[in-house]
C-alpha cells in the first residue's frame, strides 16, 4: 500500500542534524514492524497540499512543535483533508500534533493542559473494544506535549486515556481512524534530547521525572505493529 504521510513541523535545530526527520522516523519504525509500504511526504510547512486519497493509500499526520488552534495556513486544508481521506475510505492515523489535529477537525477541543509538560514514558488505561490484538489492558510510550485533546470528537470513542491524559488514543466509529497522543517513532534517546533542548521550558522536577522514566521499557514496537495493521487493513 501507500502511505503519504503530512509532515507538519521539524525537531528543535540543535537536534536536527544528529537524527533523522519525523517521517524518517515513521518509515524505520513501520519497517522494523514489518511493513512494506511506498511512501511519500507532504511537506505541508513547505506549501504541499494533500490532494484526493489514491486506492490503496492511507494518511499519516506527524507530530508538531505547533499547536492545531495555532494561525498556520496548513491547518484548516490538512483538517479538510483528513475528513475527505477517512470519508473516502482510506485510514488515517494520527501522532500527538496529527492526534490533536484529526480531534479538533471532528469538533473537539484541544488546548495547553493545566497539567503542564507531558515528558518521558507513560502508561495509558485501555478502554472498551480496541482495533489490534493484544490480552494487556495497559501499554506505555514516550510522551513530548502540552496541548491535549480535551473533549471527546465528534463519532469517536476514547480507546486508551491516563489520569495526565485522559483522551491518550482515539478510534472513530465508523470510519478508518485512529489517533494517538504518544510518541511510538520516538526512541528514548531522542526524547531525552528533547527534554535537554527544551530544559529552559519544562519545569526541572518534571524534566528530571521524565529523563528517569526513560530508563523504563516501553510498548513502542508494539504500538508500531498495531499502526501498520490498521493501515493495512483499511487500505484494503
């Protein structure tokens, strides 16, 4: 299948250059969960525009630096967008800035969290009917926020939320749609230079938290395969 995937912002510059990009980021993971697919980037920064969803073709929406209810000339064509690749058919997932984008085009609300940073790894609560096999009711991630989504989208249900973060993970209804607030293309060595670049931003407590945690295994390889089979199987 194709995945194009909306690349919606770039890694701090004093990181950029040691690691690959976002999308990069996707293609190693999708890969080491054994996925094959033909991918393209849209640089939407850049002046790219999504146009109509190929058969075959499924939607990718990255993480930001930006917030969705930021003035950003590519939110509302990438919000229109999304709407007409799910309406069509084709699957779209969507990463911390992609989860908060995909929310917010569907009526949601999406804001700074009164919580603050969300740093390191967190373990979210499974909820209901999920669209992967798994027996836990738990799994964690590499977390880097502080927009979350903070009211339930139109047509979706919550699948996997916190105490920190209630609406973590998103499924809609009826159409291919999955979204999560978590970071799966995130390995822990990034997200630790992540939290050094922005340690004038996140409080020290917090930040030193989140670096401990990192310590910690995660479901990210997991996270990965249950991506990979959603698009696979919306695609068909």
């Amino acid at each position: 299948m194709k995945l194009t995937i909306a690349k919606t912002g770039v890694a701090p510059e004093q990181v950029r250059d040691d690691w690959p990009s976002y999308p990069e980021m996707f293609e190693a993971m999708l890969a080491k969960a054994g996925a094959a697919f033909d991918y393209r980037t849209v640089d939407l920064e850049a002046g790219d525009m999504l146009g109509e969803p190929e058969p075959g073709e499924g939607l990718l929406v990255t993480g930001s630096p930006k917030g969705v209810y930021e003035d950003h000339a590519f939110i509302s064509p990438l919000e229109e967008a999304v709407r007409r690749y799910a309406s069509a058919g084709a699957p779209v997932v969507g990463i911390c800035f992609g989860h908060q984008l995909i929310a917010r085009a569907y009526g949601a609300k999406v804001g700074k969290s009164e919580k603050g940073w969300g740093v390191g790894v967190h373990t979210y609560s499974l909820v209901g009917e999920v669209p992967w096999q798994s027996d836990a009711g738990r799994f964690s991630c590499v977390v880097s926020h502080q927009d979350q989504v903070q009211s339930l989208p139109d047509g979706f249900r919550r699948i996997a939320g916190s105490a920190f973060t209630p609406f973590g993970a998103l499924l809609h209804e009826t159409l291919p749609v999955l979204t999560f607030q978590m970071h799966p293309e995130y390995d822990h060595d990034f997200a630790s230079a992540l939290m050094t670049v922005r340690a004038d931003r996140i409080p020290a407590e917090r930040r030193d938290l989140g670096q401990a945690t990192l310590k910690l295994a995660s479901d990210r390889a997991a996270m990965a395969v249950w991506i990979k089979e959603f698009l696979e199987a919306g695609a068909r």
